[in-house]
C-alpha cells in the first residue's frame, strides 16, 4: 500500500525536465541581489557603491535570529543599491557588475566540527530553507528546549508540476546530500534520519540507497512515497512518513521532528565541507515559452529577463518573420498557377496550412505569465526584472494555454473542494465568508490552517479562485486579531 495522506490531487506533472542533466548558466553581466531572500527581517547592508567583492563575500548581515545573511554570487564592483520589485513588494537590491574573473571568499573547512560549528557555520552561510519556505535554517535547527527531537525528514518529494530540481540534485549529488543531512543530524543530536521521496522518482530513491549501502549509513532511511500533489507540503509529509500530526499553530518541533529539503541538506553540505556561503541555487526553467528548458546552477539575483535571454524564448519574433515570409512566398507562388496544376496546388496549400499551423504555435507560445515556483503555490512575477533568490526552485515561462484562461462562475455546491483538501477544511465556506468579510467565519472554518497548496481552486468546476480568498482571510484574521 502507498505511503500517503488524505485529501490531495493528481494534476498533469508535466516534468519535461527530469532527464536533463544539470548545468552552469553563463552568469549575467549584472546581478541584482535582494537582501530578503528568506522569512525574517531585511538582512542589514554592510557593502557601499564602489566596493570590490568576491563571490561569498557578505554583502548583508543577518538583523537578528530569525534572518539570513545574503552574499554575493559574482565577483566584481557593486555599483548601486536599488529599490526593485518582488513577488513581495519593493526590496532593497545590491546591484553588482560582473568581472567574470570568478574570484572566490569562501570559508575553511573545519575539522570535524561539533554540533555548535555546524549551527554556526549554517547561520554564518546564509542557508534557509530551500524547498519554497526560506526559513533561516539556523534558526529551525535551534529548537526550543523543551521540544525533545528524534527524527530528521528530508523532503525529496517535489509533487508540484514542472519542478525538477531536487529530482536533478538526488541523482547527481547523492552523496553530497546525505553528507548535508548527516551533518544537519549532528545539529540536532538525532540519529534517525528518513527521506521521502515520491515514487514517480524511483531512480533518485535507487542513487541515494546505493550510496546509503555503499558507506553503511545505518542511520538514513529512503521511503517512496504515493505520488499525490501536496505530498511535499510538511505537515502532510511528516503524517505520511511518521503518522505523527503537528497540532495548529504548532511547529513539527512539537511532535519530535525537524523537515528540510533536499536542496537545503545539499548547501549545508557545501557551506561546511566546502566553505561556500549561500551563492547559488539549482533552478528547473521551463513552461511553454522557454526553448532551452532544463536544470540550471544559476547565480543569486540572475533576473529573469536574463534567463530568458540565455535559455531562448520559444516565441522567438525572428522565427515567426522567417514563417512569415515563407507563406508569403508561397502564397505568391499559389496565385501564379492555374487550375490544370492541381498536384501543385494541393502540394502548396498543404505545405501553406502546415506553416499557418506553426506561426499558431509560435504565436501561441508567447510567455504571458512568469511564475517563481511551481503553478500551485508558486507566486506571478510582476516584472521579468524580478531576481531568483535562495528559494526560487523553478522558473516558468508559461503560455496562454498554460495559465487558467476560464472566468469564476457561481459556486454549485458540489462539495469537490472539500474532498480534494488535505487539511480538511471547507474552502467553499470560508470563500463565502471572504466575500461576505465575515472573518470570524472564515476563522471558524479553519481559515488559519490552510496552508495554501492550491488544491481547491484547482479541482473547482466553478473555477473559483478559492486560494485567493484563503489568503485574503488569513491576512485579515491576522490583521483584526481574531
Ligand atoms: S483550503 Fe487551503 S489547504 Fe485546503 S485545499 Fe484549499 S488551499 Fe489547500
Ligand atoms: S469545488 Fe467549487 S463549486 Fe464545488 S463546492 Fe467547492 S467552491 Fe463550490
């Protein structure tokens, strides 16, 4: 029997990516880099216009516990600090000009470092959580005294469409994440360390295992899971591989466990090991509108604008002239003959339709929508001036038929959303409460636990932007204190 939770969809996975191999994005001649890149307060700017940095060269510090410090992910001259836009709203960005000399300032390696090392040096490279959450990891890993920890979840789930990068780095870097997790155990003082994975990635799960038995990790265990978008999601992870449920309100801490992401054990492993800050991240590019799709190591505060650039639009203008031009001539040619030609005729028409057919698809593969993450919790960009940060584990450039082009109608009580929702809630109650602004409904049908996975708007014949109103009623719970 699959390992699984309730509720939950099954939406096309669309991983048109999980068979490319990962490779460097020539990095840009310009990298704009935010100093939010996780939960928490603003990191606090410590570089100037004018200074010289090298990659790993902090350029601002954590303001406090709960906040990460942000580092350069090029080498060369900062030459401004700017107000720009993210999925969040204007942030401050260092904005540095690239000197490909690649220069690294990253840390020695310790020698077997005890647990506070680790702590310390997580904190001291930046690393949050890397899954979507971009919680300060240093922060997660100190858990409250009186919450007694005994096991550790890796997440190698990666339910959402699209995104392959996780898939990408269990199979390429196998070893290098169990050594993350390993040390991330140390932090914890556990020694019960389980990964899930879902099995529609039975490779990734066959690489981690082979390096498991090779060096007799007794300690780490793979578990396959049913695939079912939110499998990733925490709390449903954790009910899935422990059967253990995290109270409301509560974190996993709570009931004995601490979850990170695969991505997350890898950059642990890379900041102790190999003394790198938090740089660079792997990233899927994909969606309609992308020609070079695939999995990329890209630089911190690539736009992208600038990954488009590199990966080819699909909706290439210069494809659709040469298109164009062709029918034109072709047409030409057509208007030439008379009816005794009829092969010919029928041979151009043909050849006339095929073309129209594929200036349709250039036309139609137009990016109209960027998407950070995936298509079900993943955020709209609002500029392809927006920058990839520590959390940004895909980038898609989707087409019109990608997007949900059917406009809301009217609720018809079919009950779906409920169904399909893995916190079993009613989101059809609390969509009714949102547009009444009757918050204290909204509260009462469990408003506060949504953990916004999108399965509802997703499942919903009416097409009702359920998600939309979740977050609305979560915000104004928050706001008016109820
Ligand atoms: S109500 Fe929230 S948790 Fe439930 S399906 Fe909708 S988005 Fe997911
Ligand atoms: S799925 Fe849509 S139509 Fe059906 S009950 Fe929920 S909100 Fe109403």
């Amino acid at each position: 029997m699959p390992i699984n939770f309730p509720g939950g969809v099954h939406p096309p996975t669309k991983k048109f990516t999980d068979k490319k191999y990962i490779s460097e994005l020539t990095p840009a001649a310009k990298v704009y880099i935010p100093v939010v890149q996780h939960v928490g307060k603003p990191a606090k700017i410590c570089v100037k216009e004018g200074d010289y940095v090298k990659i790993g060269a902090l350029l601002a510090s954590a303001d406090g516990a709960v906040s990460a410090n942000i580092f350069s992910s090029v080498s060369g001259k900062v030459v401004g600090i700017e107000n720009r836009p993210t999925s969040n709203g204007e942030v401050a960005h260092i904005v540095i000009d690239n000197d490909f000399t690649d220069q690294t300032d990253f840390l020695p390696r310790p020698d077997n470092p005890t647990r506070e090392e680790i702590l310390k040096r997580i904190a001291d490279c930046g690393i949050v959580g890397m899954g979507g959450a971009g919680f300060p990891t240093a922060a997660k890993l100190d858990v409250p005294k009186d919450d007694k920890i005994d096991t550790l979840i890796l997440n190698g789930s990666e339910c959402e469409p699209y995104i392959t990068s996780d898939h990408r780095i269990m199979l390429e870097y196998p070893e290098q994440i169990l050594k993350g997790a390993k040390y991330i155990a140390k932090a914890l003082n556990v020694s019960n360390i389980i990964i899930g994975i879902e099995d529609n990635k039975k490779d990734a799960i066959d690489a981690l295992n082979k390096i498991i038995n090779l060096k007799n990790y007794s300690d780490i265990k793979v578990v396959s899971l049913k695939t079912k978008y939110p499998q990733g999601a925490e709390k449903q992870l954790i009910y899935s591989l422990t059967k253990r449920v995290v109270p409301a309100c509560e974190l996993p801490s709570k009931i004995g466990v601490v979850v990170n992401n695969v991505h997350t054990a890898l950059s642990v492993y890379y900041a102790v090991w190999e003394g790198q800050p938090l740089y660079r991240r792997v990233v899927t590019v994909s969606g309609g509108a992308v020609k070079n799709k695939g999995n990329y190591w890209v630089r911190l505060g690539t736009t992208y604008k600038d990954i488009l650039s590199e990966c080819k639009a699909t909706d290439s203008l210069e494809n659709s002239k040469i298109i164009q031009d062709s029918i034109r001539e072709k047409q030409g040619q057509l208007n030439k003959l008379d009816k005794s030609q009829s092969a010919q005729i029928k041979q151009l028409k043909s050849e006339i339709k095929n073309l129209t057919k594929e200036l349709d698809n250039i036309k139609s593969a137009q990016c109209v929508m960027i998407v950070n993450g995936g298509p079900m919790m993943g955020e709209a960009a609002k500029s392809n001036e927006e920058a990839v940060t520590a959390t940004t584990s895909s980038v898609l450039f989707l087409t019109q038929q990608e997007i949900n082009n059917i406009s809301p109608s009217q609720c018809i009580n079919c009950g779906k959303c409920a169904v399909v929702c893995p916190m079993k809630l009613m989101p059809m109650f609390i969509d009714l409460a949102c547009i009444a602004g009757d918050w204290a409904d909204a509260k009462k049908y469990g408003a506060v636990d949504c953990i916004l996975c999108g399965c509802c708007s997703y499942i919903c014949p009416a097409k009702r932007d359920l998600v939309s109103s979740m977050k609305k009623s979560k915000r104004m719970i928050a706001k008016r204190g109820i």
